[in-house]
C-alpha cells in the first residue's frame, strides 16, 4: 500500500540489548534520498550477520533496518538519472549501517548510489550475487589489474564455501583460471568442485604459524578470511603474484612478514566494496554478468523471507552458511 511499508526492525532497548522485529513503517519513517524504491530482494552478508546479532559495532543508527544491499525497482526519483519503473542494484555506501537497509520492501536512497540491473540477472539472481559476489568481481579486477592471466598459475581462493569464497571460485574457473580452495568444510568438497575448484585444501594448512616466506604455490589470491591464513596464503604467493585482501571471517590483524612483497614482488590489493567509485561498480557488474555462470549461482543460493533473516546472524558469523542467501522481503 502506498505509505506504508514492510520491515525487518533493528531497536535497542533500555539495557542497551537489541532485538530484531517485522514492523509496519511509513514513508515518514524513510530517511532522505531523491530515489524511492520498491525492494524486491535483499541478502545475507557477513556484515549483515555482525548487524543482526550485534557482534561488532556495525549499526551507528537506531532503529536500523538493516540489509547492507537491495534489488528492486524505482517507484519515484527527482534524479535524473532515475525514472519510475528502473530496475536498479544498491551495494553499500552505508546502507544497514548509518542509513536504512534493504530489508524493507521500500528505500530511500541517493540516486548516486544505485547502479542499473544488469539485463544478464533477475533481482533475485543480482541479490544471489549481494555485496559478497560483487565483492568477489572487485578481487578479480584487482588481480587482473596487477597482471595476474590464467598463465601466470592457480588462484587460491579462502573461505572458499562462502558467500565470497563461492561466487569468486565460479567466475575464476570461467575465466580458466586453475583454482585451489580452501575451506574448513572439506565436506563440501562436491559442491566446490561443482563451482568450479580443481583442488580442495583443509583450511587447517593456512592457520598454522605463518613463516615469512614458504614454498611458492600460486599466483593470486582471493582471501576474505584475514589473520594467519592471509599471513600464510601472502607467505606461498608466487613471484610478482597479487593477493587481494577482501575479509576478516578469522580476525582483523596480519601477523605476517614484509618479505613476500621485498622479496618477491607480490601485491597486496586491498578491496573495498562499501566506498568503491561508481566507474568501478559498474564495471563490476558489468563483468559478472559476463563472467558468471547463472547457473553456478543458483547452485549456490538460498532463499529466505524476510521473518527468517533475523535468525541467520550467529550461523553466518559461525561460518555455517554456505555460499549465498537471498532475502525474499515479501515473503
Ligand atoms: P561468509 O560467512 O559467507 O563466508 C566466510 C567464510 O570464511 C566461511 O564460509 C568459512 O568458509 C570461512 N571462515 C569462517 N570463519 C572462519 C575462521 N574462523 N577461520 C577461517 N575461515 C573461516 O561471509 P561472506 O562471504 O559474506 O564474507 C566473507 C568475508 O568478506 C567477511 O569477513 C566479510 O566481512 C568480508 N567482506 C568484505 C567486503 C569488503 O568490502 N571488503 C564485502 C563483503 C564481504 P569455509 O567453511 O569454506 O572455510
């Protein structure tokens, strides 16, 4: 109904606990934007679980709705980018974290943040791919950026059976790069091999303590796991190699060495999604399009309605969650 809208509400109470409840909000509730509009899709991010459970500190406004993306279709715009009936795709710049999320079935945005669903994907398929896939693309263009070819040797791939880890093993393999991946559910080992893995390796073998430089094993690396294991997949990078840092699943710091980028040239890439240039999201999207196999995604996908996201904060944070999980937020 126009004016009124559906929610999944993060409050605080007295005690300083949040809680998490469906609510029905107005369009008074919004916050300001020229761009309104009607979500369709949303997703289950690692940030999205450190919101929901209140883990880290990721909420700076109260209530939040939280939802760090959204797929959905521009109801009104003062934009001129924009016009009503635009289906569009929103990544980050703050969004479930100091402004109201997508897990709303509506929004209202800076039309500068939105960017143009690619006619490749459905809503639901470009919220299968979130911030996470999105995030995976970025890696890519980082190691393509620094020279990595499939010539150069495999990729490593960490945190392999999630969101990342899943989405980046697939447009690795169609780019025909040789990917290992790393996981710590070697039990998975079928549905990576389905995505497009040619090795699986223990997560246990990068979380021992990383010596400075190891033996060289591959050329590239997309690591959304940090700590130890970037320290050791840093440790075994090639020659000249890139490893494009995009996560912290077992802890912000890096207890590693500056000797693989003295003594062997390699890259570290930092990657950022939240704040990434619009001239680089589009690109993004326009390469996953490309690049991913639709296929592998659904493969990869679970969907949820908007009452269940609530309770998948602690599983994605525990690492239980594999591959991605849409949002339905009308369901
Ligand atoms: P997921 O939870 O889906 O994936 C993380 C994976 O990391 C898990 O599935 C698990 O894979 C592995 N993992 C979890 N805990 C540990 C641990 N303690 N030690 C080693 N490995 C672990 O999350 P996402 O894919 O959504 O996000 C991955 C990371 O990337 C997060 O840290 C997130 O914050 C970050 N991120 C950063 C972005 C950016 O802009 N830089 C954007 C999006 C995400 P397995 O079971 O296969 O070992």
């Amino acid at each position: 109904m126009a004016g009124t809208f559906r929610a999944l509400l993060l409050e605080k109470g007295e005690g300083g606990q949040q809680a998490a409840r469906i609510a029905e909000l107005t369009d008074a509730d919004l916050m300001d934007g020229d761009v309104t509009v009607a979500v369709s899709h949303s997703t289950i991010n690692y940030k999205d679980g450190l919101a929901l459970t209140g883990a880290a500190p990721v909420v700076r406004r109260w209530p939040m709705i939280p939802g760090i993306d959204f797929a959905g279709t521009v109801e009104t715009s003062s934009n001129p980018a924009w016009a009503a009936g635009d289906k569009v795709v929103l990544n980050g710049w703050g969004l479930g974290e100091t402004h109201l999320g997508g897990y709303a079935t509506r929004a209202r945005v800076k039309g500068e943040w939105l960017v143009p669903l690619p006619a490749a994907f459905s809503p639901a398929q470009a919220m299968a791919i979130g911030t996470a896939g999105y995030t995976a693309m970025l890696a890519v263009l980082a190691l393509e950026h620094n020279g990595v070819t499939p010539a150069s040797g495999p990729i490593l791939v960490t945190g392999a059976a999630g969101g990342v880890g899943s989405v980046a093993i697939a447009i690795l393999s169609k780019l025909g790069y040789r990917v290992i991946a790393s996981t710590g559910r070697v039990e998975e080992a079928d549905y990576l091999t389905g995505l497009g893995a040619a090795e699986i390796i223990p997560r246990a073998e990068l979380a021992g303590e990383p010596r400075p430089l190891s033996k060289e094993r591959w050329a590239g690396v997309v690591d959304s796991v940090g700590s130890k294991t970037l320290a050791n997949a840093l440790s075994m990078t090639k020659y000249g190699g890139c490893v494009a840092a995009c996560g912290l699943a077992a802890g912000m710091d890096l207890p590693g060495s500056v000797a693989p980028f003295i003594l062997r040239g390699v890259t570290l890439a930092g990657i950022d999604s939240v704040m990434a240039p619009r001239a680089r999201r589009l690109t993004a999207w326009e390469r996953l399009a490309r690049d991913l196999d639709t296929a592998k995604l659904d493969a990869m996908t679970t969907t949820v309605s908007l009452s269940a996201a609530a309770g998948l904060g602690p599983d994605i944070l525990q690492g239980k969650v594999r591959g991605r999980t849409v949002v339905d937020v009308a369901a």
